[in-house]
C-alpha cells in the first residue's frame, strides 16, 4: 500500500496528486514517514496518559538516590559490609580529599582485588562506628548503580534525565558522598551515536565546582586506556594508588575476616591455615591480586566442607585443606603445592639415576641445585632453577629433563630452538607487535608459562637459536618474569629453565695423531663460553657436563631399550625372551662413543621391530603367543615365533 501511495506521485496530472498538493503533502514526506517515521506535524510534548500516570508513581515512591544508587551506611548498619583491615595510608588520603574545598574527588587505582571498593565501603563503616575526623561525621556514602541508570532508558533524554536528578538530590544534600565503582563506564556511558554528551560530561561541572563529593575506583589499564585520555575528567580527580598488600599484610587481613567465613561455613581456621593461604596463593596463584586470592581460598575451604557428608565434613580447617584447595584452583598436583614435599625431593636424584644412566655426576649437581633452591635459600624472585646441559648428542641430556618433570609431578613444556633460528622468531616467543597479525594472542613461551606456571620448560638445541633469543632469556632468568607485547607479564619464579646444548662436543671427538683422546666432560667449556655472552653464562645456576657413554654403561641402556619392547609386546599378548648373547651382539653394534645411544635404538628397530611388525599383524603373533630372540650360528639375530594356544 505504501508503495503504491508514493507511485501515484508519477502520475502528475492525476486528481489524487492534486488533491494531495491541496493538503501541502509531496512525495518526499510521503517516503520520510514510511522509512524514518518522520512526520511534518511534530508530535506533542505530553506523554500519553498512561505512561505520565507512570513516571509520575515513580517519581513519588522513591527519591532518584534511592532508586539509582545504594545507602553503603544503610548496608553496613545492616552488617553486610565486612571491616577495613590495615589500608590507613590509602583511607588518610582519601579523607583528606575530601575534606578538600575544591576538586574533592579521591581516585582509587589499583589491580583487581586489591581492595578498591573495600576502601570506599570501610569509610561507610567507619563513618557508621565514628571513627572519622569530625568534618565527616554524618556523612552518607551512596554507591551510584550505572545499571540501573541505564536500565530502561528508551527515548532520547531519559538517562540524562535521571542522572540530573541524582545530581541535583546530591547537590541539596551536603552530607551525601557519591561512590562511583568501575568509573570508567561513566566515559560513553548515555550518549548518542555519534554525540559527545555522555555521563561524564554531564557530571564535570558538579565535579570541579566542590559541589559534589565523589570518590572513583578503577584498574590501572582502565584508567590509562580510557580515563587518562580525558584530561578534563582527570584533572578533576585527584589520583590514590592502592597497591597490592604484601604476604604478611594479607595474614592480617585474613585474621580479621575469618569470623565472618567462620560463622557462615561453620567451621574454625587455624593460624597455620590462614598463613598457608597467603603464601600459597601469592605463590601459585599469578592471575590474580592478594588479598584476593587468598579470601577465595580461605573461602573455598570453607565452602568445601560444607558439601560433604556429615560424617567427613572437618570442622577444622587446616594447611592441610588449603592445600588441596590451591591446588585445584593452580591446577597442580597436590604433592607439588604442598609445603612439606621432602620425600620427592630427597629420593630426586636416585630416581633419576634410575633411569638415566652413566650421568651420575651430572644428576648429583642437577638435584643439588634444586634442594638448594626449595630449601629456601634460594632466589624467591628467580626461577626454581636456570640449567646449561652440555655434551655429545645420545648421552641422556633431554631424558634427565623429561624425567625431571615426571619425578617433580609437573608439566614439560619443550621448545625445539632449531625453529628459532631467525631473528623476527622472537616475536613467536613473546608475541607479535602492535599492527601486526595476531598481536593479541600473545606468545608460544609466555602462554604456556601462564597455562602452566608450575614447570619444567625445556629449550632443546639452544645453540641454534638466534641470539637476540638468549636477550629474552636475560630477564627471566634474572627476575622470573617476562612481559609479552601485550603488557601481561609471566611468572616463571616456579619454573624449572633447562637448556640442552652441544657445544664444544665436536672438540672432544677429535684427538691429536698417535694420541689417545685424553679430554673428559667439561673440556667443552672454551666452546660454551665462546658461544654463550658472559652475562648468559652469569645468570645460570649451573652449566652441568654430560660424560660420554662408555661400554658398561651401554648394557644398561640395552636392559632398558629391551624392557620398552618388552612392555610393548605384553600389550600384544606376547611374551618376549632375550639371551644374554643378543643383549652381548647389540651393546657391541650399538655402541658408538660419538653418538650416544640413538644408534643402539636404530639397530633394535632395523634387526628386531621390523621383523615382529609383520608377525604381529599378519603373522603367528596376530593372536598372542612367544617370541623368542637370540643369535644363530651365523652371528646374525634370529627370532623364534609360538602361536598361542587357543583356550
């Protein structure tokens, strides 16, 4: 129908058009109302009568601080407020802001968790207890609800509307501090596509004025990315750091809110319990802020309990239970969290030694390091440990790390560094740079690291790697942090740093004419320093030797290759028998002083898994059965197949 109306305009001799034009209506009015509603009449001022009979109930039920703000007095009168532990610095200040005859609007910046809001609700308290300077006796501390301001606001004034009547109530009302958290939504916050006038705007000339107290709460990346950018708005604020408590500061906290998660869970917090959670956390816990973290855990405990049955719920809440909170929430096993993990510790180096062989030099100075640094006596602000493999390829150096990892219970991040080898490699490491495709991703090093916190990260072939590479490594090895392009730093102060090289291993190989090779593990250390910086070198723990295999150590590594095909058979159903002339003939072929043990691993598959592949899959051993393997007449590996007995 619509469409027809405007079409009749093309018709110009036509009676409709005439009788249209007498009415003063063109085509162009007709199309304004059909696409935007436009009309020529503008409508009236008044609103309809049910809709004034609305606005009109609820401006008299509730005043607009009432109906878009929250009484913290009211709520702490009430007892849902908890106390402000410590934090008298930050609340003097505050204070003193106010207490300011012009630009009287303390802004309180920190991390999350910090304590930001808890500062502002603490001053509602203390003003209810008071324990305030006399100038703010009677004070009443409103918590401005931008949700509620916003919420409902169909047509264009409404929410100006409502936030100048929330200033108006505030500027009549002397006594009346306006609390605003998360402040930086107030930036944007109402206006228009395309308009300037937003809720700051609105709120800057009560602000300079000293008619309107008003205390702000916001993070560190909010108030640089959006509210620093607006100088007008921060010049009307005068700036509170609120830093994060230190471990012992957060033990206080804890002490004076334990009544509070006490009475609700029903249980009792011992001392013990409550320095475990802050130090725990502080430690484990790297994505979030004491005193946080630690109230969550304490928290959490509690709440723990509570779901149990009756007959294993604790009314006791002990290191022991923190504990295994901490270590769900860090996603660690338990026996790492724990604070007393002495056993793993003492046993390290023979359980590496038990399946690392003829290193036992190298696996003494790596596990000495390690109980050194997890005594305490370490660096609390550096890696677990920063470690320099050395020595020929074959000889165990990978292998320790892996089984370091598994004997510590924690994840191995490895990262072959031969892909590292050209320069712009490190922006893969820590991520790219602004402008560039995926800058916000962050990099391959600092994610796993903050997947992962607690870990053993393995830098395989790190000679080959590009030197602006081991300029990164500098700070981690040194503060145990690293800072990805995006501003988030890393924690490795709970990472184990092992790093594999060969250098110098070339120089052990070769030997003089008519001489035998007299060099020995850590002749390699001319090579290493000419590779490795001086401040490289500077900041590791240990630059530990791998020796050369010698014959009798490679019948141990036979043992261990043929208990692995072993293993692998009895999954098959198939029981393997080796003689002592096979394990005699591989030691003697498999052994190669330059090479390590990767040739004895190459020669079992050659000889030994090529031949039982077939038999396994199409042969005798389909179904089970016997496999026997020993040297024939000819000096060459034989394998003796049985079928199993069908039951």
């Amino acid at each position: 129908g619509a469409n027809v109306l405007v079409a009749v305009f093309g018709e110009k001799d036509s009676h409709a058009v005439y009788f249209l034009g007498q009415q003063g209506v063109t085509r162009l009015d007709i199309v304004n109302f059909i696409s935007h509603g436009i009309t020529k009449t503008p409508q009236s001022e008044p609103l309809r009568p049910d809709e004034a009979a609305e606005t009109s109930t609820e401006s008299t039920s509730a005043s607009p601080l009432d109906s878009f703000a929250q009484n913290l007095n009211t709520q702490a009168l009430a007892g849902k407020i908890d106390p402000l532990i410590g934090r008298d610095q930050e609340l003097t200040r505050v204070i003193q802001t106010l207490c300011r005859r012009r630009k009287n609007n303390p802004l309180l910046v920190g991390e999350a968790g910090v304590g930001k809001t808890a500062i502002a609700e603490g001053l509602a308290r203390r003003i209810i207890e008071g324990t305030v300077p006399d100038i703010l006796e009677g004070s009443i501390v409103y918590s401005l609800d931008m949700g509620a301001l916003l919420a409902g606001t169909k047509y264009r004034g409404d929410f100006e509307q409502r936030l100048k009547g929330v200033l108006k109530q505030l500027a009549d009302t002397p006594s009346a501090i306006l609390f605003i958290d998360e402040i930086h939504t107030l930036i944007g916050a109402g206006a228009a596509s395309g308009g300037t006038l937003d809720a700051s705007n609105l709120l800057k000339p009560a602000l300079s004025s000293g008619q309107l107290r008003c205390i702000g709460a916001t993070t560190y990346t909010e108030y640089r990315g959006i509210f620093e950018k607006d100088h007008a708005l921060s010049r009307r604020f005068q700036k509170v750091d609120v830093p994060e408590p230190s471990v012992s500061e957060t033990v206080e906290i804890l002490r004076g809110l334990k009544t509070r998660f006490e009475d609700h869970h029903g249980v009792k917090y011992t001392a013990a319990a409550l320095t475990t959670a802050a130090q725990l956390s502080a430690r484990y816990i790297n994505d979030r802020h004491l005193p946080d973290k630690a109230i969550d855990v304490i928290d959490e405990a509690g709440a723990a309990q509570r779901i149990l049955p009756k007959s294993r719920q604790r009314k006791t809440i002990t290191p022991r239970e923190i504990e295994d909170i901490i270590a769900r929430i860090a996603r660690i096993p338990p026996k790492t969290v724990s604070s007393d993990d002495r056993s793993s510790l003492k046993t390290l180096d023979r359980d590496l030694k038990a399946v690392v062989y003829g290193q036992d030099k190298a696996i003494e100075a790596l596990a000495t390091a390690i109980k050194m640094s997890r005594s305490g006596l370490g660096d609390p602000q550096k890696p677990i440990g920063n470690f320099l493999f050395s020595g020929p390829t074959g000889v165990g150096k990978t292998e320790v790390a892996r089984q370091l990892a598994y004997v510590l219970g924690v994840e191995l991040i490895r990262f072959d560094m031969s892909e590292y080898m050209e320069r712009h490699a490190v922006s893969r490491l820590i991520g790219a740079p602004p402008g560039y495709v995926g800058f916000d991703q962050g990099g391959l090093l600092t994610e796993a690291v903050n997947k992962h916190p607690y870990a053993v990260i393995l830098l395989d072939e790190v000679e080959k790697a590009h030197p602006d590479i081991f300029n990164v490594l500098l700070q981690v090895m040194d503060h145990g942090t690293l800072t990805d392009t995006n501003g988030r730093k890393a924690d490795f102060r709970n990472v184990v740093l092992v790093m594999t090289t060969n250098a110098g291993a070339e120089m052990l190989n070769k030997s003089n004419i008519g001489f035998s090779n007299s060099r020995a593990s850590g002749d390699e250390m001319g090579e290493i320093k000419r590779m490795f910086t001086p401040e490289f070198r500077n900041r590791l723990d240990a630059i530990i030797p791998f020796a050369s295999l010698t014959e009798p150590v490679i019948l141990q590594v036979v043992d261990k290759f043929l208990m692995q095909l072993e293993a692998q058979l009895h999954e098959k159903k198939v029981e393997a028998i080796f003689t002592d002339e096979l394990k005699a003939y591989l030691a003697k072929h498999g052994f190669d002083p330059l090479m390590g043990a990767r040739p004895m691993a190459r020669l079992i598959q050659e000889t030994i898994r090529k031949a039982l592949a077939d038999e396994l899959l199409f042969g005798k051993l389909a179904h089970g059965g016997r496999v026997t393997i020993a040297m024939d007449a000819d000096d060459k590996i034989s394998l003796e197949f049985e079928e199993a007995v069908p039951a």
